[in-house]
C-alpha cells in the first residue's frame, strides 16, 4: 500500500474520528497498524500484552483488533470477553491459526491471519462496526 | 557381608557396582538352606531387580527372581520360576539385542544391553539389562546373575530431545528460505522499479532480523534466560571492519522473549550502520562496547539495559543532523514497546543507552 492510497482512503474512511483498541505483542507489527489507522483518521489506544490490554479498556473504544496470542502463554480472551459484555466489535489477528484454532473459534469473531496487508485490516474494522451499528 | 547385604543400593554407587556386589553376594550363597533365607531377604530389600538362571539346565531356566522384579514385570513367582527369561520379550524387541545377550551368554561375558520388554498387562518398558556369570570354587559355571532396571523415563526423554532438535533444524531451514525470499522479492521489486537503493536498504534490514532470529533459535527453546552474546555477534560483525577485534561484548545471560528479539536486532542494526557511515565502524581502529544488563523498570518490571560506546572513530558533529531515517524508526519502535533511547555525541565517540522490557 503506497500513501496516495491511504490519503484518499482517508477522508471517507468510516474509521475516522473512532477509537480502536489495538492489542499486539510484536511491536513492529503494531507500528504499522497503528500508523495506518491514525491515517484513516482513527484513535488507537494501544496495548502490548494482556495486562495494558485489559487495562486500556478504561477507555470507550469502537472497535477493536486483537492479536489472539499475546507472549508465551496468554491469549486475548479475557479482553475478548470484555469487549463483548460491552457491546464492542473486534476482530481477531492471528498467526497461528493451527494451534489457536480451538481458541478462535470458541471466540466466534472474525479473524485475520497474519501476515496480512493493512488495508484488510482496516476493511475488517469497518465491516465488523456496520454489522453492530 | 550380610550386613551389606541387607542395605539398600547407596546413594553414589552406579548401577555397576550395584551389579557386581550383587552378583558377588549371589555367588557366595547358596539358594537352600540358611543362607539362602538371608540371601532372599537380602535381595527383596533392594530395589534393583535380581534375577538368576541355571545354565546347567535345559534352556537355563530362571531359578530366583526377587521382589522388585515381580513388581517391575507383574509376573507371579509361579509363572516364573523354571521359565527361560524371553518370555519378556515382544513385537518390538530389537533381535540385534537378543543376539548380544545370546553370545554374552554363550561366551560367559558380562552385558549390558537395553531392549523394550513387556509386562505382564502387556504394556512394554524399556529394560537396561545387565546379565554376567557366576562361577563354582572349581570355576565351573554355577549361574548367570541378570539385573533389569527400567529406564522407560530416559529413553522418552532422549526421544523428545532428539525431536525437539529436529524441530528446530526444520524451524531453522524454513526460516532461512523465508528470509531469502522476502529478501529476493524486496531485490526484484526494487529493480523493477527503479528503487534498488531503497531496496538494499531492507533487505540489509530484514538479513539483520534473519540473523537475530537465526541466533535465538539455538538458544531460545530452552527455557530460562540465555546467553545474547551469539545474537550479538552475529548481528554486529558483518559490520566491524575487523570483525569481532572491533567489538566488546559485555554482560551475561538475560531472559528474551522472542518479539524482543526483533527490536533488538533492528535497534542493533541502525547503531551499526550508523557506525559504518559515520561512526567507528567506519576506520579500521574504530571500537565498539556493547554492554548489558538487567535493571527493574518503573512498575517492577524486568528490563534490560544496553549500553554502546564507540571510540576510535571520527569526531561526531551535530548529533541531530545524524538521526536518519533508521533511528526515527528505533525510536518510535521503542517508545511503543515502552522503552527509551538516549543519544550522547561524545568528542570520543556516540554513546547510546537503550532501555526496554525484556518481555513485549
Ligand atoms: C539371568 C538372565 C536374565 C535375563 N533377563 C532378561 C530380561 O529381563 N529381558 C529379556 O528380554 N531377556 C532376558 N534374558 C535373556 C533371555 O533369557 C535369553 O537369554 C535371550 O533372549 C537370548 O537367547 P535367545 O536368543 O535364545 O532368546 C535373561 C537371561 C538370563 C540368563
């Protein structure tokens, strides 16, 4: 995706002026969904393993995207919960469809598998917030 | 002697020597009478299992076992007793193995041997079987001495071993050629494109990450902190101009977590070719120090410190002018996962601090 995209992406995006939970333990990978987002004009709040997680849902998000996996042991669940006793859309974002797929689909959202290009994930973002509101 | 006899195997004896006093206590007793009452109460006491068989008799049936190898094989002593000790054996017992046994026999030779066995219920175990024979004053051959032992726990251990290292030789392999590829696309494209500068300038990057994560992985799947010195090596070197007499690596093991090990590795890389433009890396004299060490974060979190100081190079000018687009992009990489990075434009030399959560 080159920037011309993204910034005529931008102004219609239905993403902008929303806030989205971003949860992601590879850094890298989140800079780049973080960058894409704020272009679109959205409001990340991010957090980098199940604890800042949990603890950014103090914040009212639209939407959110969860990397099912955060570190060695710990899977996105319980924000999974969270977010769904509030009414809050996500989308999953795994890269180990294999042996997390028990996890996924007792979660039943949708799922991106990683790698995938931002524009996916921002069109899975925008998809999950029309089928809620 | 019969005070030995009576004790359980000690603590620092090997199964060698347990073997030969055992068989040496069977030698000297015989299997009626007085002594042998002491004889089977000596060796139900122990639990290593103690068998013995007369070669004098057709097919040199066992003539004693004792408790522990009833218990290890769940036969009665009835179904024992006068039977030739194959009937262990099964399916998947090794015959090279029985064959060892055979000849040891035959030629009145100490063995050991390890061979899958079968119990009683039918579920194997894998024995360390140690057989000799036991001579008569007038050494004629009076019985052959056999000890099992189940050693079902190492064998699944080495298995498990062996798999994990295979594993990874196959994680590793897949990793290389994931790289290469990424690497001939990022080169292809570039070409096609008329951008092969920008493309050099990745694929410098992600031969970095390929070899940081390269390094983890020889040391990574045990648990527990490990030694960074290889991953720093391997990152660093490719730059020094004299290689690893250009660079001093200090600290010790640390915990790293996989997705740390990128950070790192991408950090490490913008330092060095910072270093090969315009720093130390850049005369052959020029130095690097590389050292790090654990600290505890603000919220009591593990996090690690590093610290490089280069000497030897030209005199750093304006700092700011220097922050290209790599340290932007270690910057705000750090600064995501919670972590810092200080720049000082020494007379002698940049020295950087960096600080991050061992675990992103
Ligand atoms: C004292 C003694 C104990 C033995 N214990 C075992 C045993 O625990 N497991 C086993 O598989 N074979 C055991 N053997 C070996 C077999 O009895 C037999 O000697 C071996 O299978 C080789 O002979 P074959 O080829 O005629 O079967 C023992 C042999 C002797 C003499």
């Amino acid at each position: 995706m080159n920037m011309m995209d993204r910034q005529t992406d931008s102004a219609a995006s239905p993403l902008s002026g929303k806030t989205v939970l971003v949860v992601e333990d590879e850094v890298l990978i989140a800079m780049d969904i973080n960058e894409c987002l704020e272009e679109a004009g959205a409001h990340v709040v991010y957090g980098r393993n199940l604890r800042q997680g949990m603890q950014r849902l103090e914040h009212e998000v639209d939407v959110a995207l969860l990397d099912v996996s955060l570190g060695h042991t710990e899977t996105c669940l319980p924000i999974a919960q969270a977010l769904r006793e509030r009414g809050v859309p996500f989308v999953l974002h795994s890269g180990d469809l294999q042996r997390l797929g028990e996890t996924i689909s007792n979660i039943g959202a949708p799922v991106l598998e990683k790698p995938c290009d931002t524009s996916e994930i921002l069109q899975a973002l925008q998809g999950a917030m029309q089928r809620v509101g | 002697m019969k005070d030995q006899a009576h004790r359980s195997p000690a603590q620092g004896e090997t199964r060698a020597q347990q073997f030969e006093n055992a068989r040496s206590q069977a030698g000297q007793v015989s299997l009626s009478g007085e002594s042998g009452v002491l004889f089977e109460q000596a060796m139900a006491q122990t639990r290593m299992a103690i068998t013995l068989a007369d070669p004098n008799r057709e097919d040199a049936p066992l003539v004693f076992v004792n408790r522990a190898f009833r218990e290890l094989t769940g036969y009665s002593e009835e179904e024992i007793i006068g039977r030739n000790c194959r009937f262990l054996q099964g399916p998947g017992t090794d015959p090279a193995q029985v064959r060892k046994l055979r000849e040891a026999i035959a030629s009145e030779e100490v063995v050991i041997v390890e061979l899958l066995n079968y119990r009683k219920d039918g579920t194997p175990f894998w024995n360390a079987l140690h057989l000799g024979p036991i001579y008569n004053d007038d050494g004629s051959l009076r019985y052959i001495f056999g000890s099992q032992w189940d050693v079902t726990d190492v064998h699944a251990a080495r298995a498990d071993e062996k798999h994990a290292r295979m594993m990874e030789r196959e994680i590793s392999h897949r990793m290389k050629n994931m790289f290469a590829v990424i690497s001939s696309i990022v080169t292809m494209t570039g070409k096609l494109d008329g951008a092969e500068g920008l493309a050099e300038k990745i694929n410098a990057r992600i031969r970095s990450l390929g070899r940081a994560h390269e390094a983890m992985l020889e040391v990574s799947f045990t648990e527990g902190p490990t030694d960074p010195r290889k991953l720093f090596r391997d990152l660093l070197h490719p730059y020094a101009p004299m290689g690893a007499g250009s660079v001093t690596l200090v600290g010790g093991k640390v915990p790293l977590d996989s997705n740390v090990v990128s950070v790192l590795a991408l950090s490490l890389h913008e330092l060095a070719i910072n270093a090969v433009k315009h720093g130390a890396f850049s005369v052959p004299d020029g130095h690097v120090r590389l050292d790090w060490s654990l600290e505890e974060g603000p919220d009591g979190e593990a996090r690690l410190g590093l610290g490089w100081t280069e000497t030897g190079g030209p005199a750093p000018g304006n700092g700011a002018a220097r922050k290209g687009i790599g340290m932007t992009i270690i910057s705000r990489m750090l600064a995501l996962g919670e972590g810092d990075i200080q720049y000082d434009w020494r007379p002698e030399g940049l020295h950087v601090e960096i600080h991050f959560p061992t675990s992103l």
